[in-house]
C-alpha cells in the first residue's frame, strides 16, 4: 500500500513519515504535484555473500592478463 503526500506535508509530518515506511509502508512524495520520491524500508543486503562462494565455477584463461601482441607494442609494453 502507497500513501502519496506533498513535499510540505511529509516535511511536516516526517517523524511519521519515516515510522510508516519503517513499518513497511511505501510513501511517495510530490513536489508540485508530480512524483519525485519514494520512501520505503531499508533492507539490509543478504548475508549469503561470502568469500569463495563460486570457487571451482569460474575459470580464467592462462593468458588472462597478457596484451595482444599489436596493442602491447603500441603501448610500449614489449
């Protein structure tokens, strides 16, 4: 559920405002009277993510890092 106020009202009622999309609520807010901003719950990134989690499925080529002969010459790498 959606609650559309003014710029003016959620800067007048932003203790609310911020309790209600706490609370799950999606607020939206207008600036003379078109959308600009939604306001809603933060929710914190999933703590799956961890280091090594595709190890095995990733493979890089041995020459991964190596320049291409013509680029690395016009580089003055080699």
């Amino acid at each position: 559920m959606s609650t559309v106020l003014s710029l003016s009202e959620a800067k007048a009622k932003f203790s609310e405002v911020v309790e209600r999309a706490s609370l799950g609520e999606d607020i939206i807010i207008t600036r003379m009277g078109r959308t600009t901003v939604r306001i809603t719950r933060f929710e914190p990134a999933s703590p799956n993510r961890r280091l090594g989690l595709l190890k095995g499925q990733i493979h890089l080529a041995d020459d991964f890092d190596e320049w291409p002969e013509d680029i690395a010459r016009d580089l003055g790498i080699r």
